[in-house]
C-alpha cells in the first residue's frame, strides 16, 4: 500500500495529511499540552502531533523518538488523559478518518493509508471499533447522522430497550 511511484499523489496525500493534522488541532486540544502535565506526557503528545500519520507510530518507537527510557509512561499518559496511548492515537485517526470519509471522494484504501493504517484489515477493526460501523456506512450514513460512536450506539439500544 505505497503512494511511491506517482509523485503527483503522493504530493496530493501528503497535503491532505497536512490539512487534516491542522484541523484536528484547530478543533481539537487533545494535540496540544496543557502545561500542568508532566514533562514526558506532554513530549509524547508533541510527538504524536508531529508523527500521528505514521505507520510506524506505537508506544515503543514514541519512547524512542521522545528519548524517554521510563516504563511508567504509559501509565503517566492515561492517568492524564484517561487512555492509553494506542487508544489515543487510535482515537485522533479515526476522527481523521471519518473527516476524509465524509469531506472527499478518497477510496477507504487511500484513507487507511492517509492516516497511517499500513493494513486494511487493521483500519477496519479500529474503525468498527471506534463508530459501530465500516468506513464504507459511515460514507453513507454520516450525513443524516445514523452512524454514530459505540457510545452513541449503546445509547440508542437501550433508548428502544423494553
């Protein structure tokens, strides 16, 4: 799933990367540190701004690139932010996601791979997980709202239970 070979699209994709970063970080603080967190959460949250597109991007190699050896960052992280660091970039792709869905004509291959899912398969269990729904629903649905989060999901279940 490489954009390698057409330079044009590659140009394209990256733009568009570029363009979805800007906006959740327009709409959304999770990007940004707020300075009452430690030192090594904020560093984290820095580098997952930077590098959230990366297929690469896990705990390991967020360790490495932020130069930090405790083990007890991750726990730093979600008693901070209330998850865990593979949920949290999860969570900011998705909102990606669903943005690319909805706003262009992209293929759900090209959006997987515009934010950072290097297989299909793995972008759409993150994205059934994340809103009850495949890409392809969320497409067609999203519009007059009927495919929401899980969240939003279970509400309405037990809204209808007897």
């Amino acid at each position: 799933m490489s954009l390698a070979g057409d330079g044009l699209r590659a140009e394209r994709f990256q733009a568009t990367q570029e363009q979805m970063l800007a906006q959740l970080r327009r709409h959304r603080r999770w990007l940004a540190p707020h300075p009452d967190l430690p030192h090594d959460v904020c560093s984290i949250l820095r580098r997952i701004s930077k590098d959230l597109f990366d297929p690469g991007l896990n705990v390991k190699t967020l360790k490495a690139r932020c130069g930090i050896r405790d083990n007890n960052v991750s726990s730093r992280f979600r008693l901070w932010l209330g998850k865990s660091i593979r949920a949290y970039v999860e969570m900011l792709r998705m909102e990606a996601a669903s943005r690319l869905l909805r706003q262009t004509d992209f293929n759900v291959l090209a959006v997987a791979t515009l934010v950072g899912y290097d297989r299909l398969e793995t972008f759409y269990r993150a994205f059934r997980r994340c809103f009850a729904c495949t890409p392809a629903e969320h497409r067609d649905r999203a519009p007059r709202g009927e495919c929401g989060s899980r969240r939003n999901a279970k509400k309405k279940d037990q809204d209808h239970s007897p």
